[in-house]
C-alpha cells in the first residue's frame, strides 16, 4: 500500500495535469509514470479520478472528435487515427465516430474544408489543383470515395 504523502502528491499532480483539458486514462497512466509515481499509486489516482467523473474516455473521445470535426474539419480516418494515438479503447473509438459521423455530412465537411484551400490555388492550372485539392483531403481523412466527389465538383474538367 502507497503511502499518504505519495498518494497526495500523484493526486495533485493529475488534478494540475486535468485543468488544462481533459485527458484520457491512457494519458494521465502516461503522465504519471512519467513522473516517476509506481503502477499502484498511478491506479489509485484514476480509480479515484473516475470515480470523480474526471477522468471518462467515452465523454473525452465525444468531446475531442466533435472539437476536432468543428475546428480542423478531419475525416472519420483521420479521427480515428487521433483517438487511437489518445489511447483510447477500439469499442469507444467505433462508438464516437458513429454517434459523430451520424451527425455531420462528411462530404459537406470535405467541401467546407477544400473551399478553404481554393482561393491560394487559383493561380494554378486545374490538374496542379485537383491533385493539390486530393492530397489535401486525403490527408485530412476522408474516404476515396469522398475526395474523388468534392474535387469533382469543385474542380471539374
């Protein structure tokens, strides 16, 4: 059993650690072996936090993944990739993005995020566009199938 004082300080530390955005398990385990604290404090701390409510990776992935499709416009392949590099579980990864995929067209998400890519390749020719557009999409997550759709209909032949 870890004593008091090691135990207060592995709390005060996540707590610090959680005012800045919420974390995941994963990461506040990370943080904290990374401080050096032993696996039995560290679990201490997050049986403690959870039973707080502060630490609840269903709610995390929801909240990151809706920050994330608001804010940088990410395909449900590059989300995922995001949430897998969190350290979150595969069951809660596939229920996120269902519940936040269900909610938003990811084709009208691709073309709000290639409209803003348009106006800095206008000077291009439409091939340079197009491909420049594709790699652009693709790199922000979305299907094949997705980007083949918007640079077709923003950019055709």
């Amino acid at each position: 059993m870890p004593d008091d004082d090691t135990l207060k300080q592995a709390r005060n530390r996540a707590l610090r650690y959680l005012t800045y955005r919420d974390r995941t398990e994963h990461e506040l385990r990370t943080y904290l072996r990374g401080k050096d604290f032993e696996p039995p404090v560290v679990d201490l701390v997050l049986d403690y936090l959870k039973r707080l409510g502060y630490v609840d990776d269903p709610r995390f992935a929801l909240q990151w993944g809706r920050y994330r499709i608001e804010t940088k416009r990410f395909g449900r392949f590059r989300l995922q990739q995001d949430l897998r590099l969190k350290g979150l579980a595969d069951s809660i990864i596939n229920d996120t993005l269902r519940q936040l995929y269900g909610e938003v067209d990811e084709k009208e998400l691709a073309r709000e995020a290639a409209q803003s890519k348009l106006p800095k390749w206008k000077n291009l020719d439409k091939q340079k566009q197009r491909q420049r557009l594709a790699g652009f999409l693709q790199r922000k997550g979305f299907s094949s199938e997705t980007v083949f759709d918007t640079v077709e209909r923003l950019i055709p032949y």
